[in-house]
C-alpha cells in the first residue's frame, strides 16, 4: 500500500513537470498550432471539393467523412512523431544507466511522461482545432458521454500499442546514426497506414488487409471511427479484446528487445 | 603611425525590460519599457603598427564589447574607430581583408571538414594567391605543428590542436591587424609556449598589430609591450608593462629568518611589519623612501639575522590588488 | 560574381566530401523524402481512383500542380535550408558573428555553409510527378514549355526562398526563428492543390500575401491551357519583388543586430 502511494506521488510529479515543460515553449506551440490549422483547412477543402462530385465515397458520406478526418488530423501530431530522437539521445548520451538505477521502472515512467504529453496536446487540439471545426466546418461531434467515454479508451489503449511500438523501434534505431531520417520512414508508413490521411476503407483492398497488420491502425483509425460514428458502438467489445490483444503482444516485445539491447550496452559499457 | 584610433568610442545596449507570460510579451510589444546598460564608456586609444597589446579586465568589464566593436560586428553608440583607415561598421568587407580574428571559445572553423579543407576554404574567401598560400601553409605547418593533424576534422581535435588550426586559419591571410581572444584558454603549458612564440615570430617577421585580451598574465608578460586595462567600461591603465609594477607596485616586502626569538624591533619610518613569529620576521616598505639595503641595515643593527629574502611584486598580485580595488586606480596618473 | 561562384563551388565541393563519408546518411535522407511524399501521393491515388475528376481537375492535373511545387520547394531546401536554423545554430551560440568577420555577404555565408543534400529526394519526386503528368495528360513536351517550367521553378524556388528569409531575419530580435518559419511555410501546402478548391480568401492569401500560388497552381494552369492570361507570366516578377522586400529586410535586422550584438 505504501509502495502504491510512493509511486503515486512519483507519477504525479512526472505528470506536473511534462505539462509544465510543454507549456513553456508558448511561440513553439503557437506556432505548430497554426501550422496545424493551415494544414487541416487544406484537407478539409480538398475533401469538401471530392464530395462535390459525389454523395458517398467507399460508403461514407461527407459528414463522416470530414469528421474522421478533422479528428484524425488532431490525433496525428500526437503520434506522427514519437519520441525516437529522445530514445537514441538517452543511450548515447550514457543517461540510461542512471535512468535504469532509479526506483520506478523506466519504461513505466517514460510510458506515463509520454502518455501526460498526448492527452495534454489532445485537449489543445480538441479546444483550438476542435472549435475552430465545429464553428467553421459545420462539423457536429457527438454528444453521447458514451461515445466520448469509449473514445478515449480506445486511444489510451492505441497510444498503449504505439508507445510500445516506438520502444522496440527506438531500440532498433539507436544502432543507426542517421535517427532522423529513420523517423521519417517511420511516419511515412504509419501517415498512411494508421488512418491519419484517410479512413482507411478508402484504400485498396491489398492495402487495407497490410494496414489490418500493422499496429498502427489502433492508434488513429480505431479510435477516431468510433468518435465519427463510421463504427457502431455495438462492435465496441471486440474491438477492445483486439486492442488488447495488440497490446499484449507489443509489451511484451517491447520489454524483451529492451532488456536486449540494455545487456549490449551494458556489456560495451556504452 | 596608429593602425588603430578609437575616439570617445562609447556603447550602451538597450533591452527591453519583460514580464512573464503572454501578457508581459504583449506588453513588451505595444509599450517596451526600455533599460540601458552602458558597456563601455568613452574610450580612446591608438595603436600603432607592430604592436602587441594586452587589453586586460574583469569579466563584463567591456573587453568584448571594444573587440566587437573594432571588427565591425558591433556598431558604436558613440565615438568612431577606425582602422587602417576604415570605419569598420560601414566598410564591413574592405576591414575584413585587414584583420584576422581568434575566440578563443568558439570556432571559425568547419566542424566536419579536415584541417586542409577548412584552410583551402579560408584561403579562397580571402583569396590568397594560390603560390603564397602554399608557402605560407607549410610554414604555419612547420611553426604550429600542423602536419599530424591536416587531415584531422575540427570535431576530432583536441583542445590544444583546435587553437593551433584556429591560429593558422586567422593568420592564412597575412592580416594586418589580428584580434585575439583569449588564445590560450584552457591550453596546457607546452602548447600556450608554442602559441605565444607563433605570435611573437609573426609580429616580429610580418610586423602585424596584435591585440589580445587575456586572463593569463604569462601571455602578457612575454608578448605585450603595452598594456590597457579596462574597469566597467573606461580605460583605467594604459602604458608600458614595467611601468604597471612601477606605478602600482611601489612596495616591496622583506622577510628576515633569525635563529633567536624576535623581541622588541624598532621599524625605520616608511616600514611596516606584516607578519611576526618568533624566528620570522616580514615588513612592507615603500621603495621610493628607503631601499632594501637601508632596511636591511636597520634591522641586522637590532637582531640577528640569519637569512633574509627580498620580494618584488609579480604581475598577477598587482592586477589582483588592482581589479579587487578599484580606487587603486586612482593611485597614478593615467598614462596618456 | 566570378569570386563568389568559386567560393561558392568550394563549399559545394567540401559539401560532396562529407557526403561521401556519410554515404548511408545521405542515402537514408533522400529515400526518406521520397517515402514521405510517397505516403501522400498514395493516399491521393486512393481516393481519386474512385472518382473520375474534382472540380474538373483530374488526378494527373493536380499531380502537375503537386509535382511543380514540390520541385520549388527542392531548390530552396537545396540552396537555403540555413536560414531555418540561423537562430539556434548560429545566433545563439555566437557563430554567427565569424560571418561578419569575414569580407563577404554574410548571408551568402549563411546559405553556402550547409548545401542540404536531402533535397534530392525533392528533385526525383518532383521530376517524376511533372514528366508522369505531362506524359499522362499528352502535353506537349517542347523546348518551350521545359524553358517554361524551368523559369516557374527557379521563380517559384525564389519565392520559397524569399519567405524563408524573412522569417529567418526574425531570428536577430528573437532568436528563435524556427518556429515562425515553419508557421509561414506550412502556408504553402495550400499550393498542393488548385486554389479553386478554397474559399477565395485563401486564393487571394497564396496569391499576393505569401505567393506560393506562383510556384504550382498559375504555371500548372497555364500548361493545361487553362486561360490564366498574364498571371501565366507573373511569377518571375513576384519572385523578384518578394526577394528584394526580403533582402531589405534581412539588411534591417542585420542591422538590429549590430546594435544589440545577440
């Protein structure tokens, strides 16, 4: 019990000083705001001018469509990026051995920051971008707390499935020099494979089915389905067992090529 | 002839005063609250050519602030500077090609790039005629102790071998007039050796200006004729070396060993005592009233001296005393 | 002109040597330009299989537009990526000040320190889109119209160019330019597109204000035939002024910058 609140205390301190950093770059988060609003208006247009030829695409009507896609512009900026650069920064620069000599765990500590950061830069999003598209592109979001409710877990579960993701692939990446550029490989794959660009019933079936194998559909498409309402909420229970199940598998990858590359390091006495 | 003529040269920056927060930023755009900060103050000097110049002073004394000044970076609030008859501000380039310029702390360097290419660089932004650069590269090669590490990029350098490739670099050019900021920070004895008699040979052989703000008096006492002391941006000192340990170091101290207990001296007028134990004695006297000769007399009448030693002041102390007391300055008269 | 066109080959020259030592980093860095611009085009191949045209654009018609603009933006990340990382990488640690010790323009300095090589993927990007359009759409592919395309992208690259460097003057006042930068420049994913597809506010924006538009939607009319009239031949004009207003204005902070010195 005592543990429980030590460790508490720790994630709360953890939480507090994520948000306190991110607050801190104000000119940087106006910055990457606008360029975010710029960004949306282009593909709102670009959609709004499709469905000016027809009234549904792969199914979806225009409403569902511009909702997915304004919701999964304000999730994109969340998971386009990870945290790569700052993984390849903590084994060079020698940190993680006092990293791993700390009393928390550190995947659980970093997985917490990285978690705080998302669902801060989420409610930014959802205030600045998500009431610029409801005032200007006529966008309804449900009302439903339900639908909220289930939203949000679903994307805590996705974020879950990715942060373990970008652990495994942080681990790979260290290897390289060249981090930067390995990350835009990175996004490249998961701009298109995760939803962030289009719903992915869009895409061509052989596309679809390699998306379907890729964790990062969890993280954008699912979620932001169910938020739109292109998924009934009546599939919410295995879509949860699905996600899950990712989960499962990626942590425990995650943590094996982890204590791996810990024991390399080690060893070269990196 | 001056190389270098500053007059009544003078810089105050203005910042502007911000509070937190957006609405301090705000704030700050619309009505900025503006607070001056006067670096340096009326300042006059001339250099000629040929000579060596130590421009000395406390940290945020002004040093850095005259040096950006006299290379063009920086534009003067008052006063002028001009150099080898430019104004270093409005004729940015033609100066340039006069001067070379060290930082001691950061590098003019390609990080990436092996010593060679950095100097094949330089070489062709001043354009130096490709026969003289040759000639002078295996000079500075031989001198500098270049050869091993030609090849190196910057980035793999030690700290040693990065103030030499920056030497050459800054000297690649043949400039008339070379800036150099502390060159010989952090360096250890051998290499600081090396690097002040690069200096010295190439003042003596090119008969180039040098000026050169230090916090090591090694490289003042082996390299400068002249000194200018600077405190909170107005020239305190400016005059020969010597002259420095003449003017503010006018006492010496004199330590007797005895080999029976001290009791009971009479000092002669103009002495003090300093430390007293029972086989030591230590006095301070003002050389321009009595001599060593007579103190030494006075006190071997009264005791029974069995050594003693003489003490002038070095350099460093007298600096110390002088930028720990401030109105120490005021003891001479600046030398104009 | 001849001295800085040596100079400037050298730093070409020293660029290509440290290339060459980092082969895999160089090859990594354009394979990943081109994926990422790969990821996009895919997702616009998806969607418009299913319809035939937007709007009357058809999706070779807007690969045109995307391809023009792609290669605009190559020459500036080519020539001028610099001047995004003035403030953090040569203003705040004092480096920039070796720029002003030396007798040349200090912002050639700047742009010919670091020659981004990256911008290849730009270039195979771009080339492929233009000709796989021009082909695709049977435009005629003269001594004319390549002399045409060239003049837009140099213009349009200029123009790139010239918004960057404004920006990046900010640098001299806040020192941190980087994220006013990539605000104005996000502007020009505006100009993937036809500016017929926003509301007109955004058309005049990318037209006059921060004129993009010049880099893809008015040369990519004009080789469709669209009747664009003299704005067909604007963008060299625009470049200029654009490029002149910058310079002054880089002159300025220079300026700011003597008197303050950080």
């Amino acid at each position: 019990m005592n543990k429980l609140a030590y460790r508490l205390r720790i994630y709360r301190s953890v939480v507090g000083m994520n948000i306190k950093e991110m607050l801190a770059y104000n000119l940087w988060f106006w910055s990457q705001l606008g360029a975010h609003l710029f960004l949306t208006i282009v593909y709102v247009s670009f959609w709004k001018a499709l469905y000016s030829e027809r009234e549904t695409i792969a199914g979806l009507t225009m409403q569902q469509t511009l909702t997915y896609i304004i919701l999964a512009r304000m999730i994109a900026p969340l998971v386009q990026w990870g945290y790569t650069q700052e993984f390849g920064y903590w084994i060079r620069e020698g940190t993680i051995s006092s990293e791993l000599l700390r009393p928390v765990d550190f995947q659980e500590r970093i997985f917490i920051g990285h978690l705080t950061r998302t669902f801060v830069a989420l409610a930014q999003q959802l205030l600045v971008t998500g009431s610029f598209a409801v005032l200007v592109f006529d966008i309804r979001l449900p009302t439903d707390p339900l639908i909220w409710l289930s939203f949000l877990i679903s994307l805590l579960l996705g974020c879950s499935i990715l942060f373990c993701f970008d652990w495994i692939f942080g681990c790979v990446a260290f290897y390289s020099t060249e981090v930067w550029g390995l990350q835009v490989v990175r996004g490249s794959i998961l701009m298109l494979f995760s939803g962030v660009l289009l719903p992915l019933t869009m895409l061509p079936s052989g596309l679809q089915t390699l998306a379907q194998w890729m964790p990062f559909a969890q993280s954008v498409s699912i979620p932001v389905s169910l938020l739109s309402g292109i998924t009934p909420l009546d599939q919410l229970g295995s879509i949860w067992l699905q996600q899950l199940a990712w989960l499962a598998v990626m942590l425990m990858l995650s943590r094996l090529m982890f204590n791996f590359s810990v024991r390399k390091i080690t060893v070269q006495g990196g | 002839m001056s190389v270098i003529d500053v007059r009544n040269l003078g810089k105050t920056y203005r910042t502007i005063e911000k509070e937190g927060g957006v609405k301090g930023a705000i704030k700050a755009l619309f009505r900025p609250q503006y607070r001056e900060k006067v670096a340096v103050h009326d300042l006059n000097f001339q250099i000629d050519a040929g000579e060596i110049v130590g421009y000395i002073g406390v940290n945020g004394a002004g040093k850095s602030t005259t040096i950006k000044m006299l290379t063009g970076i920086l534009y003067p609030t008052t006063g002028a500077v001009t150099v080898l008859g430019h104004d270093p501000q409005r004729e940015r380039v033609a100066n340039a090609r006069n001067i070379g310029v060290v930082f001691g702390q950061r590098s003019q360097l390609w990080w990436d790039l092996a010593l060679i290419e950095s100097l094949n660089l330089v070489a062709n932004i001043y354009e130096v005629e490709p026969s003289r650069y040759k000639q002078l590269l295996s000079h500075f090669s031989e001198v500098l102790e270049l050869d091993e590490i030609l090849k190196t990029p910057i980035r793999s350098m030690s700290l040693g071998q990065k103030m030499r490739a920056e030497l050459a670099a800054a000297f690649i050019h043949e400039p008339k007039i070379v800036y150099l900021d502390e060159p010989t920070i952090g360096l250890d004895v051998m290499v600081k050796q090396r690097i002040r008699e690069f200096i010295k040979d190439y003042n003596q052989t090119h008969n180039t200006t040098v000026m050169l703000t230090t916090h090591d008096l090694g490289d003042i006492e082996q390299l400068c004729s002249r000194v200018i002391i600077i405190d909170a941006g107005s020239k305190v000192y400016d005059g020969p070396l010597h002259a420095i340990k003449q003017q503010f170091g006018k006492y010496r101290t004199i330590t007797f060993e005895t080999n029976q207990p001290i009791t009971n001296v009479q000092l002669p007028p103009a002495c003090e005592q300093l430390s007293l134990s029972e086989y030591s004695l230590e006095l301070k006297f003002d050389r321009s009233q009595l001599s060593a000769s007579q103190v030494a007399t006075a006190l071997m009448q009264q005791i029974d001296v069995a050594d003693f030693t003489l003490n002038e002041p070095d350099l460093e102390s007298i600096i110390k005393h002088l930028y720990q007391n401030p109105t120490a300055y005021n003891e001479v008269a600046v030398n104009e | 002109m001849l001295r800085y066109s040596k100079i400037y080959w050298y730093f070409v020259v020293q660029r290509f040597k440290i290339l060459m030592e980092y082969r895999l980093n160089f090859f990594i860095g354009s394979i990943s330009t081109v994926l990422f611009q790969g990821a996009s085009i895919i997702a616009m191949w998806a969607v418009l299989r299913q319809v035939p045209s937007i709007q009357g654009w058809t999706l070779e018609q807007i690969l045109l537009i995307y391809g023009l603009l792609t290669l605009s933006k190559g020459i500036n990340h080519l020539f001028a990526d610099n001047l995004w990382v003035i403030g953090r990488d040569y203003i705040r640690p004092g480096q920039f000040d070796r720029f002003l010790v030396r007798p040349i323009n200090p912002l050639f300095h700047l742009l010919a320190d670091r020659i981004c090589h990256d911008a290849i993927g730009d270039f195979i990007v771009g080339f492929g889109l233009v000709g796989y359009a021009m082909v695709k759409l049977q435009l005629p592919i003269t001594l004319a119209s390549i002399s045409f395309i060239i003049l837009m992208v140099i213009s349009g690259g200029i123009i790139f160019i010239a918004l960057n460097l404004i920006t990046a003057a900010t640098a001299f006042w806040i020192m941190d330019s980087i994220p006013v930068t990539n605000l104005v420049f996000s502007t020009n994913e505006f100009a993937q597109y036809p500016l017929t597809f926003y509301h007109r506010s955004v058309g005049i924006l990318l037209t006059w204000l921060l004129p993009y538009g010049f880099a893809s939607y008015y040369p990519a009319s004009y080789l469709l035939g669209h009747s664009i009239g003299w704005m067909a031949w604007l963008a060299p004009l625009i470049a200029l002024v654009s490029i002149t207003i910058a310079y002054r204005f880089w002159v300025f902070g220079l300026k700011h910058y003597g008197s303050t010195g950080s």
